[in-house]
C-alpha cells in the first residue's frame, strides 16, 4: 500500500519550517508538496520525498496540478498588518487559506489542517481575530472530510524579523509562564508535532486545538 502524501502552503514561515523539518523525520507520508511563492533552503533538497513548487496565490485556481493526489493539506500561511498592511493581511492570512483550500478540496485534498490563532472569531471586533474567524469560517464551509483547526497562543520562535509587540508580549507573560507554562504560549516546534500527530491520526470529522491541547497532542508520539 502506497503511503500518503501532504502538501504546505506556508512553508517559509516559522511554524511551517519547523513543519518540514518535523515531516523529514518522520516517515508516515511519502511524498509532501512545498507550495510557496519562491523556493527556499530548508534542509531537505537530499530527501526524494519533498518537491518545491512555486505559484501564485492571486490566480491559485490555474495551479490545481500542484495539490493533485494530496489527501492532507497543511496551512501555515499568514502575515502581519505592520508588513502587508490592513489589506494585504486579510488578503493573505483569509483569502489565500479560502481560495487554496478550494482548490485542494477540488482536487482530491481530505483533511485540511489549519493554523490559526487563540481568540480567532469572525465576529470579533479585532481585525486580527474577526481574520483568523473568517479563514476559519471559510474552509469549514467547503465541507473537507476532517478538519483540524490549532488555535495556538504567542508562537515562540526565532524569527528572522523581530516583531516588538511579541518580545513585550513574552516578557509580560514571564512570570505567568512559571505557574501556567503551556496556557499562553507555545513553541513553534510543539505547534508542528502536534500537527503532524494529528496527521497521522485518522478519527473524527472536525476537531479545535488550543494551546495546552496542542501541547497534549505533541507529547503524544505515533509510531511511525
């Protein structure tokens, strides 16, 4: 029996690496499609398992051949309103994650696994959580047979950008972190395992990680 395969839009981000690099440990897929706007160095070139392809998010339904015969799709894909602005960051982080996984849907997709965020509401009066709402929203409508959603807290990672609201953000959540160390935040490596144990995991429908149950799902290792 052949294994299966997975494809990654937003691979080139902090939790998408760190999904790679988890995937290229772990042998349950066979064959794991990159989906980006520009290829990059990751590690992995030497393992015949992974392929980069390059499309555009603008027209993603001229690029249908790119998710065919992937039946588990991850999604890391997002922004910051201080690098796209308002609307390049509804573009990307709402409609990017509809639109592709429309076409992953159409083309086969099964199980759509989604990064979002703690607080994301589509009926939320912060224009950051009302967009992870309304992504969120968005794929549940186009009826994927499993769809996992990972509502993580501060992501901690080193960025290749520093964003000084986070580096705040993490020195408020010091003294919390002692008393409640999974509750606020979580590493981006926590975040992928998690993901990809839920991967490997074939039960239920509709499943909603939050940031200790993401913590949970990651200590919990498959065979592979």
């Amino acid at each position: 029996m052949s294994k299966p395969a997975a494809f990654v839009i937003g691979y080139t981000g902090a939790t998408g690496k760190a999904l790679v690099q988890e995937l290229a440990k772990d042998s349950y897929f066979g064959r794991v499609v990159l989906v980006g706007r520009r290829e990059v160095e990751l590690n992995v070139e030497n393992d015949g398992r992974f392929e980069q392809k390059t499309v555009d998010y603008d027209t993603i339904e001229k690029y249908e051949d790119v998710f065919r015969g992937c039946d588990t799709g991850f999604c890391c894909l997002g922004t910051t309103r201080a690098v796209a602005g308002k609307d390049g960051f509804v573009k990307v982080d709402r409609d990017y994650v509809i639109n592709t996984a429309k076409v992953a849907k159409a083309t086969g997709c099964k199980h759509f696994l989604l990064l979002s965020s703690t607080g994301a509401n589509k009926t939320s009066f912060s224009l950051y959580f009302k967009t992870k709402g309304e992504a969120e929203h968005g794929v549940r409508q186009l009826g994927f047979d499993r769809f996992s959603i990972f509502r993580p807290g501060l992501l901690i990672a080193n960025r290749d950008q520093s964003r000084i609201g986070e580096t705040l953000y993490r020195g408020f959540l010091a003294p919390a972190k002692l008393f409640f160390p999974t509750r606020f935040s979580i590493p981006v490596e926590k975040v992928a395992r998690g993901m990809l144990n839920n991967a490997k995991n074939m039960t239920g429908s509709e499943a909603e990680f939050d940031n200790p149950a993401i913590f949970k799902l990651a200590a919990d290792e498959p065979a592979k």
